[in-house]
C-alpha cells in the first residue's frame, strides 16, 4: 500500500471518529487538546522507559561477561520486543500516575470540606 | 508537572521521528551521509567480518558478505580470503560454513583462512591481527555492511593494518515505512554501537 494512502486512510478514519464523538457522544471538541497532550505524556513515558530498560540491558550484558566470563551479545538489545514492552510499562505508570493524582485531589477537596 | 512538560516534549520528539522515519527518505539519506565508499584495489587480503550462523546455516546478511569476499577474491584483488566468525550453536561456525561455500564455488583450500574466536568486531581486529600479520599482510579489503564499517575500519586500523573498505550492501531507497523504519531502526544501533564503542576507547 502507498504510503500516502495509509496516511490519508488514517486522516479519514480519524475525521470520522472526531465527528462521531462530537455529534453523537457530545463530547467537547476543547479535550481534544487535552487528549493529544495526554498522548504525548504516554509516548514520552514509553520512551523514558525504552531508555531506562536498554541502559539497564546494556549495563547487565556487560557486567554478566565481566564477572561471570560468559558472553552475551549486545545484539539482543536491539530487538522489537523491547519497545513494546516499554510501551506497556509506560503505559501503566502514566495511568497510574493519573489515578494517584484523582485521588489525592479528590481527598484534599473532601478534607477541606 | 514540569516533569510532565518534559514528558509532552520527549513524545513529541518520539512522534516526529517516527513519522519522518516512516513516511520520509530521511533513514536513506542518514544512511548515504554515513556510508563510506568502496575503495577497491590490489591487497594482500580481504577480511570478510562474521555476521551470523545457525546450525551451520549462514544468515542472509553472512552469505551476501561472503559472496561478496568471493567475488573479490576471484576479480583477483587480492590472494587469500579471510573468513570470520563462531558459533553459538553446536553446528559448524560460521566461518567453517563460509569456507565450505567458498570452495563450491571454485576458491581453492590454500587462499581460504578461517577465524572463529572472535565474538565482537573489536576481538576480530585483535585476532585477525594476531592471524595475518605473521604472514607479512599488511594491505585488507574490509568486507561488511556499509554502515558496521563505520566501527570496523578505525578498530582494523588500529590494530595496524591499511583497511580499503568494502561494503557488501547495495544503497536501496525504501518504499514502504515498514522497509524504511527497519533502515532507520539499522542507522541509529549502528550509531549507538559507535558511541559505545568512542566512550570506551575502542576507538
């Protein structure tokens, strides 16, 4: 498939699930913003944990061939896995951080009360 | 919430760089800036660098190098084939198994030495040193991936030989993001290992 077709086929779909929320769930065009930046976060979170799992990776390699004289090569860091894994992980925290942050603010409006 | 501003700004950068990798020839360009050319001439050897073998079964990048060094070898630019590479398996190495392809097709027994220690490139230079430079062989033909060069000529020349480069790869211009995400995937390991390897003083 053409690149610049997945590109506008993707335009599309998005364009339809902007309309189906705004028309028919009545959702806020304004969080969109919100949505997008909240997106952002997540992605970043993944790549904070992509760097954090291949420098931890990297660091266990070359320590297991120093001190148990096994070789490991480094060529399994590079495999795909690692990303979608870190994406789950980033994934999580950042839902985590969110519920976490909810609540507290939910218990400092209830203790003001 | 800084700290979220600074996770905003990482993905980001993590979305832009997958839509150009994706949807632009920026990985093929990356990789034409950081490919040395091919310097082919008269040597005393060409070194072909070991890739990957798995129970005796050359890898598709391992057999391409190899046919490569063959090739080389049989344009007559040099008079002994120099095959690297272990195995991680109980099958044969992978330079045992490049030795055995490069006598079917017609490189006699006394041009082919085989290597088959070295795990990493920066142990290839040292035992390929140790292996060639009792022979007098000062001059090599490099064969590996145009972008591994980039790591594996400064580590041969270290180890005090005159490399000519010699990249078994073929530029191609992806078409697909898929293609072009693996190219771009290949560019930035390489330039990682390169980092690693400046920070550690390899070279």
């Amino acid at each position: 498939m053409e690149p610049i077709l997945i590109l506008i086929l993707v335009g599309l779909t998005s364009l339809c699930s902007y309309l189906f929320g705004l028309k028919r769930l009545m959702w806020s065009s304004r969080h969109v913003a919100a949505a997008l930046n909240k997106m952002l976060e997540c992605i970043g979170m993944t790549l904070i944990f992509f760097a954090l799992n291949l420098l931890t990776a990297v660091s266990v390699v070359l320590a297991v061939r120093e001190i148990a004289g096994v070789f490991v090569s480094v060529y399994t860091i590079g495999d795909p896995a690692w990303l979608a894994l870190s994406f789950l992980q980033g994934l999580i925290f950042q839902w985590w951080r969110e519920l976490s942050s909810e609540r507290q603010s939910q218990g400092s409006q209830t203790a003001g009360h | 919430m800084k700290g979220m501003q600074v996770c905003r700004l990482i993905g980001l950068g993590g979305v832009v760089l997958f839509l150009a990798s994706a949807f632009t020839p920026v990985a093929h360009l990356l990789d034409i800036w950081l490919n040395a050319p091919a310097e082919l001439a008269p040597s005393d050897a060409i070194v072909v660098l070991g890739q990957g073998v798995s129970r005796g079964v050359l890898s598709g990048d391992s057999a391409t190098r190899a046919s490569h060094g063959i090739a080389l070898y049989q344009r007559g630019l040099a008079p002994l084939l120099v095959f690297s590479g272990g195995t991680s398996d109980a099958g044969p190495t992978e330079a045992a198994a490049r030795a055995e392809f490069a006598r079917a097709r017609g490189v006699p027994q006394h041009a082919i030495l085989i290597e088959t220690k070295a795990r990493t490139t920066r142990e290839e230079a040292q035992r390929e040193k140790a292996l060639l430079q009792p022979k007098g062989v000062r001059t090599i033909l490099l064969v590996t991936d145009s972008l591994h060069l980039l790591r594996a000529r400064p580590l041969f020349e270290q180890a005090g030989f005159e490399v000519r480069s010699a990249p078994s790869d073929t530029f191609f211009d992806p078409d697909t993001p898929e293609e072009r995400l693996g190219l771009m995937r290949g560019v930035l390991g390489e330039i990682v290992a390169l980092l690693y390897y400046r920070m550690a003083g390899f070279i």
